[in-house]
C-alpha cells in the first residue's frame, strides 16, 4: 500500500522540489513537509514528500538488532 | 562504505531462529508492499518454518469490492471521460471487463504516478471530465486531499476523484473481532504509520495483547521488525515497538494528517471479503463533493457478486496460503487473474506465484 | 530536402507517380543499395552459405522518437539481433511502411536517417521496400516492419539444444533501460536523468563471442526483459538455471527511476541486450571477446546452467534463493 522511496531535494521552487533519487530525478510536491529544505532527504510517495528522513547508517538495524538479542 | 550484506542477513535470520518458540511464529503483515518485499528478497523462505508471514489486508487492490470496481468501469463508458488511475487497477476484473480491456474498446484510460498529474491533465483539457481513481489507505490519502485542494484552488470543473480510500486500524480491529483471526504479532505498516504516528495501533497490543512492530520495507528493516516481535513473545510483553525510527516518529505527520482531516471524514467502507465495516473508509467532505464522482456521475447500486470458487476473502484474512486456493495457478494466474490477490503485483497471490512460497 | 510543412498523403501509398517521388526523393536518399536504387518487384541476393536464417517483425513502438532512439533504430537493429543471436551473420534486409496520412515528412526523414546510420554500423543492406498508406486514425503516425536474411556457415549455429549442464549465462551489459525510457516518454511521467533506450546492433559483439569458442546459445533480452529469455531457454532447454541478483547489471539511474515507479528491471525489454550460454572452461575467453564490443563494456556472468529441469532461480542479495518466473503481463506502475 505504500511504495515509496527516498530521496534527495536538490531545490525548492513555490512547494515543488526537484529530488536527487541517485540517477534519476523527478518532481515531487513538499506541501506535507513544510519544513523541508535543499539537501533533506525525504520519504517520497504518489509525487509527495511524506516525511524528512532521520540520516541513519547502513549497519544501524543491525547495531540494533545485536542490542536486542543480547538483551533477551 | 559498510552495506547489509549476506553476512548481515544471516545473522539476524539466526538469531530470530533462535529467539523463536519451538512451534515458530505467525506473523501478520498488513501492507502489500510488505507481502511483495518478503517474497522478493527472498525473506520468506530465509526465515522460513519459523516464521510464517500471512498476508493481511493491506493491498488496496485487493480490498477494493467488486461493486466498486464495476462502478468503475462504469465510469470508463461515460461520454468525454479521461479516467486516470494509479497502475495498480488497470488490470483488476470486474464483471464486465477491466480498465485495460475498456481501453481496449476505446475509453480513455491513462496511468499516472501522481494524483496531482490528474489535476494538471484536467487543467489542459477542459473539455473533457477527468475522473481520478483514489485506491489507497493512509499513506495516500494526504496525497489526494491535496490534490482536491490544487482542483478546488484553481477552481476547476472537470477534475472528480472516485473515492475508494481506506483506513487499517479499524480494519484490524474487525479482523481480531468478528473474524476470529489468530496472530502472533503484526508487523505493522511502515508509510501508514510515518503519516498518522503509531498511536492508532497501541490497541493492538493494549486490548488485545498482541506484539506489534513498525516496519520498513528494506530487507533489514523487516528483519528488525521480525526481531523486535521474537523478543517480546519471548519476554511475555506486548507492545507496539518502532523498527522504522528514521522515517516514522511516534506522532506521525501532522501536518499531512490536517490535510486529509480537511478534505474527508470517516465513514463506513464496504472491503472485499471482509464486507462493510465502520470506521474503515474515508468520504469527501460536503464541502468539496463537487469533486466527488459518485455525487456527479449517476452511478446505480450495482450488485456484484465476487466469483464463488474464489477464495480472496480467506487469504486476505490470512486464514488460507494462496496455494490452498483451488484457483490458483490453474484457472487464475497473473495473466488471467479471477480475484484481485492475483491482480496487484502484491496482492498476496500474486507474490506466490512470481516469488514462491 | 522535405519542407518542414509537407505531410504524407493517401497518393504517396498508391502506387503511382507520388508514390515513386516519394520513394526516389526520399527513401532512396537514406537507402543507398544499388539493388534497391533498381526499384523492381524482387532483389536478386548472392548467398555464399549452404544455409540462410530468417526473421521477421513488426514494430509499433510508441512514441516513435524517444531518448536513445527511435523507431527506425529499432526496426533495424530488432532483425539484425534476431538473426545474430541464431549465429548468423546478417546481410540483407526488407522494410514495409504503413505511414499514417498526414504524417510529416521531415519527421519520416529523420526516421530514415536512424535506419541508415543503424544499417551502416550493422554492415547490412536494405535491399527491397514498400510504402502503404492508410487513413488518418489506422496507424499509430507509422509501423514499421523488417525482415532479414543472415547466412549460416557451418557449425556456426546456436540453439538451446546445446545448452549444457555447467554452462555460464553471459550478459553483456545492464537491464531496463529501454522499457523504462520508453514508458517515461509515453506516459509523461516526468522522470529525469540518464535514462535512455539501448537499442544497438549486436552483430559484431555476438560474433565475437562466437570466435572465442563453446558458444552454445543466445538470446536479445526483448519484451518480458532478462526473466522472460530465461525461462523460455530453461523451458526449451528443459534445465534449470540459477542467477545471482547481485552480478545482474542495472544502471543507477535505471535502479532509482524504477524504484520510484514501482518496477523491476529484470522484467523491462531491452533492444541491445543479450545472454550467451557458454562451456564453462570457455567462459573467461567469451567475456573477453565480449568486452571489444562497446555495447559489452559491463558483460558479465550472471549465472550457471544447472540439472535437468526447466526452472529458473535467483540467488538473492540477502543470501535465500527462489523462483524467478517469467513476469506474466507488462509491467505498470504502482503505488502499492
């Protein structure tokens, strides 16, 4: 029900921005996140910004994972 | 630059195996997408017997009732009409056809990625009445009630929405209730939850004591999300944990919530195979119902009647696999679907037959 | 030159004095065999082969002119790979016109042009022609068909039946590229970026690869992309096959512009791409030949051929392995 992918704003033009998705970009509206900014990465879904994404590493949901197990 | 990896996967599919009873566990997921990345990344069979994944009602195509479906076609025959519509319907039967075999026949039916490419299509012809199909839950609603807005801003005639949006909490609520489903933790639906926060679920694990996990839909973040529930059935806890941290915080989107609470309201929804249920549908406030195609196009009450050897309603509802379906693979494969689960790339069908499992 | 006002009418089909014109002036201009230039009813080819390969299609592609190419690329490089693939080398040729009226004509020159460039860097000749017209309504502006004639030099033949347990699969470069630049022009949908059609001929590459030796089979990766060839060559071959998700090239612009839509590559028609069944101890020697070509700069092995069977798996990123089926019906996007 919710495919939506992130990706990078590069500008921001009247609540439209262009989004860097590493190759390929396309306009998507930031009406919902109004306090988004060129260089957010963002959660992009039907030509809409949904949420501002938390930067995170690549390993973070395993870190988590290991904290987890160790403390079951 | 450190990636998941193998190695990664491996060890967390370890450690749920570990973390499991020695019957497994039956975890229900409610979003197709969620049905489409676990077969896909090959989750399924990794995780498999000690997780079993069943395939909640979370694919808005596959919910979609018959009769709305046929009202939608229906409205592909009308004069001077543009239908426009997300992917996902364009192949869905109804009684009389599909969208794609009525274009076939000559309607107007075109894709779009956007709900607003609707609105800026009807802008540039207006002549023609440009009919928006809004198949979604909670993650596209915003969507759509902006897109109304852009329509109701430029004062535009010729835009309509045929409003088939939906609503899970409620949903689930049904399920547990009336429908006698059994699950051992629900691996909740990631975009819903980044628009309207995890709080609307808290019942689930309140009431009805089961543990639940906020997922996203990269292997990891399911596999976390699988983690998070092993260890709290393992603990005797019950509660709605968040996998998901960097996209969905606990008070979801606000300001996309005003939107959708601006343009629609609640209502009752009538759901394939679950039938109506209150509270599971969202309805075009008064105020915009000139943008309401069932208000401006004379749709009648159309009696459908889903095919009697179609079992969508049990697999939606996760009692039945779809290989248990005498259909399946047989008379409905991906090409010539009989039900919806096998329409929609993510309908739980479907996933079966491309993926497996 | 055509004046950018001149548009193709109903006379131009019929046979007569405009249809001649339009032949001479224009079509000749681009299609320069001294055989064709003859305009009789037949053309007379001297084969050198004991054997000929033949192939038709037709091509419908709309739009007609999108990022990488256009339809006349297509129309020639389409035929060209279908014989190359057989093992055959390609020589000759036939294209059929149905041209909507009103069509114009600087558009159709264009056209012309990319079949002539696309025929030069074939090597092949386009040695007999027709032109039709039909009314307003009854052609998408133009449909194109090609048939081709290769010549088959003994033992030069591939097919499935000499796929072999333990053969490499080969692919030459990265997938989806042309379904997606494609749909994003027909549909409008607003994706930017380094997303165009691959469409080449493959001619040269595959007999490359030939002349390295153990080439047992191969296939161009067209509509129901890389799954689909698979399949059908496993269903064929009646063995199965195992890929490896990670070795199967995809462009990044490719992987995002798909990733937004919903879509898979592996499910995406390609017009320049191929896999090659290859004896296992030949392999290296095949992907080295492979990589003269510059439409096999990113060749790789993606695969082995397995046991008797006549499925297809994946090994996937995560380390688990399932089917990998044919994706029945033509990729949408989606929101779900």
């Amino acid at each position: 029900m919710c495919l939506a992918i992130p990706g990078k704003i590069t500008a921001i033009k009247e609540g439209i921005a262009e989004i860097d998705y590493g190759g390929a970009s396309r306009e998507a509206s930031v009406e919902l996140v109004p306090s988004a900014k060129a260089g957010d990465y963002v959660l992009v879904h039907a030509g809409f910004a949904i949420q501002i994404l938390k930067t995170e590493d690549a390993l973070a949901t395993l870190e988590e994972f290991r904290k987890i197990n160790a403390a079951v | 630059m450190p990636q998941f990896d193998k190695a990664a996967a491996l060890e967390m599919a370890d450690g749920i195996k570990k973390l499991v009873p020695p019957a497994g566990l039956s975890l229900m997921e409610v979003c197709g997408t969620h049905t489409f990345a676990i077969a896909k990344s090959g989750l399924r069979q990794l995780l498999a017997p000690h997780i079993r994944f069943l395939s909640g009602p979370g694919c808005p195509v596959c919910v979609t009732a018959q009769e709305d479906i046929d009202r939608a076609l229906l409205l592909a025959r009308e004069q001077d009409v543009i239908i426009t519509t997300f992917g996902d319907m364009v192949r869905v039967p109804g009684r009389t056809g599909s969208l794609e075999s009525l274009r076939r026949e000559g309607a107007d039916v075109r894709v779009v990625y956007s709900p607003l490419d609707a609105v800026t299509l009807a802008a540039h012809t207006p002549a023609k009445k440009v009919i928006f199909i809004g198949v979604g839950f909670e993650t596209t609603a915003p969507a759509v009630a902006v897109a109304v807005m852009h329509a109701a801003r430029r004062n535009l005639k010729n835009f309509f929405v045929f409003n088939l949006l939906k609503t899970v909490p409620a949903a689930l609520r049904q399920l547990l209730d009336a429908q006698g489903l059994k699950v051992d933790g629900f691996i909740l639906p990631g975009h819903v939850c980044a628009v309207i926060g995890t709080k609307p679920f808290n019942f689930l694990a309140e009431k009805y004591n089961i543990p639940c996990a906020v997922s996203g839909f990269e292997p990891q973040d399911i596999l976390l999300a699988v983690t998070m529930i092993a260890a709290m059935k393992k603990s005797g806890r019950a509660q709605v944990q968040n996998a998901y941290t960097r996209v969905v915080a606990e008070e979801g989107n606000a300001k996309a919530c005003e939107m959708v609470e601006r343009v629609f309201l609640p209502c009752r929804a009538k759901w394939r195979a679950l039938g109506e249920m209150d509270a599971t549908g969202l309805a075009l406030r008064k105020e915009f119902s000139r943008f309401d195609a069932a208000v401006n196009f004379s749709l009648p009450a159309v009696l459908s009647c889903e095919p009697s050897a179609c079992r969508c309603g049990e697999v939606l509802l996760g009692k039945i696999n779809p290989a248990q379906c005498g259909l399946f693979g047989k008379q409905c494969t991906p090409s010539a679907p009989v039900g919806p689960c096998m329409v929609s790339s993510e309908g739980a069908c479907a996933a079966a037959y491309h993926y497996g499992g | 030159m055509a004046d950018n006002k001149e548009v193709v009418c109903m006379a131009h089909g019929s046979g007569g004095a405009r249809s001649r014109a339009l032949v001479q002036e224009l079509f000749l201009r681009y299609f320069t065999s001294p055989a064709l230039a003859r305009l009789e009813d037949s053309t007379v080819c001297k084969v050198s082969t004991g054997r000929i390969a033949m192939t038709t299609d037709s091509y419908v592609v709309t739009p007609l002119e999108f990022p990488g190419g256009d339809i006349g690329r297509i129309a020639v490089c389409g035929t060209v790979n279908d014989l190359s693939v057989k093992g055959a080398a390609p020589k000759w040729l036939t294209c059929a016109f149905i041209i909507e009226e009103g069509f114009e004509l600087s558009r159709l020159e264009n056209i012309l042009r990319s079949m002539k460039a696309a025929a030069g860097e074939a090597g092949v000749e386009i040695v007999t022609g027709d032109t039709k017209v039909v009314q307003r309504g009854q052609a998408d502006g133009l449909f194109i068909t090609t048939a081709g004639v290769g010549e088959v030099a003994d033992g030069d033949e591939l097919s499935f039946d000499l796929i072999h347990e333990g053969d490499a699969i080969i692919i030459n470069g990265p997938v989806g590229g042309h379904a997606l630049a494609v749909m994003n022009a027909r549909h409008g949908f607003g994706l930017k970026g380094d997303i165009k059609s691959d469409v080449a001929p493959l001619n040269a590459l595959c007999r490359n690869m030939a002349r390295a030796g153990g080439l047992h089979c191969v296939r161009d990766l067209t509509r129901g992309g890389l799954a689909a060839a698979l399949n059908e060559l496993a269903q064929s071959a009646k063995l199965d096959f195992t890929v490896s998700e990670e070795n199967i090239p995809v462009e990044p612009a490719v992987a995002s512009g798909c990733a937004l839509l919903g879509l898979e590559p592996v499910y995406l028609a390609n017009e320049g791409k191929i896999i090659a069944f290859v004896s296992p101890e030949k392999a290296e020697a095949a992907l080295a030949a492979a990589k003269n070509s510059p439409y096999a700069k990113d060749a790789r092995i993606i695969g082995r051929v397995g046991a008797k069977g006549g499925r297809v798996f994946l090994d996937t990123a995560l380390g688990a392995t399932r089917v990998l089926r044919t994706g029945e019906t033509e990729q949408l996007p989606r929101i779900c």
